[in-house]
C-alpha cells in the first residue's frame, strides 16, 4: 500500500507548515524547500484550502497558513480531501468485489493489517507528526 504524490505532497507541506515559525509559507518557499514542483503545488493548495486546512493571503508578501488546531487536522482528513479514501478500502488483488461472502485468497491475511492502517489514519494528527522524531521532509 502507498500513497499517491497528492497525499505525499500535502502532508509534507502541512508538517513543514506546522513547524514552521513563519506566520506565512508562500508557494515558491514550499516548492523549493520540500522538492515538490511548483505547478502541482499551486493546485494542491488549493485543495488544502477548499478543505479548511490552509488558508490562503494574496499579495507580494502572501502564502498560506494552517487555518486549524494542529490536533483537529487527521491523517485520514487530510488524505481524503485530495486523493479520497476508496484507495485504501479496496481489495488487495484488486477485485470488485471482495467481502467475507466472496473473499479473494488475500482477503483473510489483508483484513486485520487493513483495518490497523484505517485506525492509525483516524487516529494520528497533524500535532502528532510535528512531534514525531521523523524529520525528513524532502
């Protein structure tokens, strides 16, 4: 299992922004810091805004800002706003359908891992990955 760039971008940018002392991270900033291209980011903030995560100050001096309690912004949250979740609910050969009526050969083995991922994504926070140990962001 593996995010996608989207989810991978937006929370290193969230991360970074979090333990950033600057009030704002203007776009070019978090693209040259974090190694994400310019372009995409610009669109991904976007999406970090329509969600509430982010807001957004226009002008020469502008960037973006976490709009929210750093406790009150999820894993989960912040991973369906841009990729959606239904990535992480799938099967993991990759059948339609796949339950405990109609189980794949994985599906035994794949539902106890699957359901702890779904957990963990529920429950750590923004405020959670700050304090982490793990620093490395590009």
């Amino acid at each position: 299992m593996r995010l996608f760039k989207s989810s991978e971008y937006a929370i290193r940018c969230l991360v970074y922004m979090a333990g950033s002392e600057a009030d704002l991270c203007p776009v070019q900033k978090l693209s040259d810091e974090l190694n994400i291209p310019y372009k995409f980011l610009g669109r991904l903030m976007g999406r970090l805004r329509d969600a509430g995560f982010v807001e957004s100050v226009r002008g020469k001096s502008g960037g973006y800002r976490i709009k929210k309690m750093l406790d009150q912004i999820h894993l989960e949250q912040i991973i369906d706003a841009v990729e959606g979740l239904e990535n992480f609910d799938r099967c993991l050969l990759g059948f339609d359908t796949c339950d405990a009526n109609n189980p794949c050969p994985m599906h035994e083995f794949w539902i106890g891992p699957k359901e702890n991922i779904q957990s963990m994504m529920a429950d750590v926070t923004l405020a959670d990955m700050v304090k982490s140990s793990g620093k490395k962001l590009s």
